[in-house]
C-alpha cells in the first residue's frame, strides 16, 4: 500500500468513528471517544472549539463578580480561560498559570474540576486573587480540587516545580510595556475611575523592561521554562494581541511564537479572541490611519520534548 492509500485509509477511518459518534449524540446519547485522552468532549463539542474565531465572553462591567477582576489594568475573562481548560484538560488535571494576576486562571479551574497554580509577582494582585476564590466560586469542585497562590517571580517559583508535573501551561503575559502609554482609553477607563494603570514599580516585572528585544528574551525563557515542567506532549495557551509602538506596529503574537519554538513549543495553530465589547476611540483622525484594535490571538503551541 502507497503513502497516499494508506493516508487515506486512516483519513476515512477518522471520519467513520466521528461520524459513529455523532450519530450517537443525535440519538441523545452522550459519548466521549475512548481513544480521547486530551479532554472530556463529544465529537461535537470539539468540533465547535476547533472554529480559529471566537468571541470574548464576560460578566460585563456591573456585575458583582467583575468588580475584583477590573481592579487589574489588563484582565482577561474567566469564561475565555474555562473553555481552554476543558478543551486542553480532563477533571482533576494540574494547570499552570505563571503569570495569574488576579486568578482568572485559578477560578476557571476552581469552576471545571481542575487544580490550579498560579505566580504572581504584585502581592496586592496575589492577595485580590484569594479574594476573589473565596468570593465568586462558590461549587463543591472548589473544595475537592484547591487552587494555589505562589507570590513571587515567576523565573524563581518554577524552579520549585517537579518536571513533567503539569497537564497544561495557560496564560496571559505583560505585552511588553504599553501599560505605560497613557491614551484616551486609559484616560477614560482606568484613570478618571482611579484603577491601576500599570502592574507596578517593581523592576524585575516585564511590563517595565523598555528594550523590546530584551523584553521577549525575557518572556520567552520564562515560558520556555515552563516547557520542562509541562508533560511531554501537552500544550500551552498564550493570551497575547498586537500593539502600536508609536507609529509602528508590532506583531507581538509572531514574535512569541517565534521566540519559543527554540524550547520545543512548536505552535500548533491561532485562534483569533474577537472583543466586541470594546470602546472605539477616533485614533488617527483626520491625519492617518491608526486601527481599534478589538481582537487578541490565542497561541496553541504544544510540547514537542521527548518523555
């Protein structure tokens, strides 16, 4: 049998069991593939998680379990996190976030059954992330599977964990230090409302490294660290999204997954996170084209290190 035969046997075979068990599901009846050792999905439900377009989900700025989260000057939703985990993970798996600011990471896990570690480098952002655990989850799962709290630099704390320990790798990292350009967003949304606009003074925090060069050094041996403690073959999910450099704009999302596929995080695909929800400013107006950028890219990249 040729290459191309045989690559089409196994491609018919694939879609027979996807179409065995979609049958299944259209009788009612929910069945998970018992060759699926990545989550707990249906052919169906994993179908839907593979579509490279999502759009952002969230509580929504009023709601009583929002009001910690915006205290952080660049927050991502838990809902968005959540579907990363029970997309990448099975109930009771370990997840890493090295860079969990206020605990999105920790609460999604506290929410779907998976244990959760979390570093963060701003006590006070630490602290909020306890906080927030206690307040807004409020499920059984929260008490089987703890989540935990690490304060510090990420670049330290890894090392205090064991290799191969971690099912998957999620995260949302500084985009360098653009928290430190004061537009009319952040006139408007953070600074008449006396939020934080940046993550903090500290000068070990990537957010205050001016070189940008150095800052993705920086970056990606952290995250590339993470590769040693992630198991062989699993994956790792970076919230990131382009930016403007004065009149330059920079290709953030390429430049990471360039940066880490030297540490065996081979990119595996980019789903696009659509934030509809965001406020349209007239930038550029009437000299020169400027975007509203109302998107981020969610890197998949997934472990390629030998067990």
């Amino acid at each position: 049998m040729n290459l191309q035969s045989r690559s089409y046997r196994i491609v018919q075979e694939n879609q027979n069991d996807i179409l065995d068990f979609q049958i299944n599901e259209a009788d009612g009846e929910r069945t998970v593939h018992p060759k699926n050792s990545l989550n707990e999905f249906t052919a169906k439900e994993w179908i839907a998680e593979t579509v490279s377009v999502w759009v952002q989900r969230g509580l929504g700025a009023k709601h009583p379990d929002a009001q910690i989260e915006k205290q952080h000057p660049a927050p991502f939703s838990f809902t968005d996190v959540s579907r990363l985990i029970l997309f990448f993970t099975k109930s009771g798996h370990l997840v890493l976030d090295p860079f969990v600011g206020v605990g999105s990471t920790l609460k999604a896990c506290a929410l779907e059954g998976r244990q959760g570690i979390g570093f963060e480098l701003n006590p006070e952002y630490a602290q909020l992330a306890k906080e927030r655990l206690e307040r807004e989850v409020r499920t059984l799962f929260a008490k089987q599977h703890p989540q935990k709290v690490c304060v510090g630099d990420a670049r330290d704390l890894i090392k205090d964990l064991e290799a191969n320990s971690i099912d998957f790798v999620v995260t949302s990292p500084p985009y360098w230090n653009i928290l430190h350009k004061e537009d009319h967003k952040a006139k408007q949304e953070r600074i008449a409302h006396e939020l934080d606009t940046r993550y903090g003074n500290d000068k070990r925090d990537l957010g205050n490294i001016h070189d940008y060069r150095q800052f993705l050094i920086e970056l990606s041996s952290i995250l590339g660290e993470c590769s040693r403690v992630l198991k062989p073959k699993k994956y790792m999910a970076i919230v990131v999204s382009d930016f403007r450099d004065k009149s330059k704009y920079v290709m953030f999302h390429a430049h990471l997954a360039e940066a880490l596929a030297p540490y065996g995080l081979e990119l595996r695909g980019i789903t696009v996170l659509y934030q509809r929800h965001k406020r349209i400013f007239p930038y550029g107006y009437p000299y020169a084209y400027v975007p509203n950028i109302h998107h981020q890219y969610i890197l998949i990249l997934q472990n390629e290190k030998k067990s």
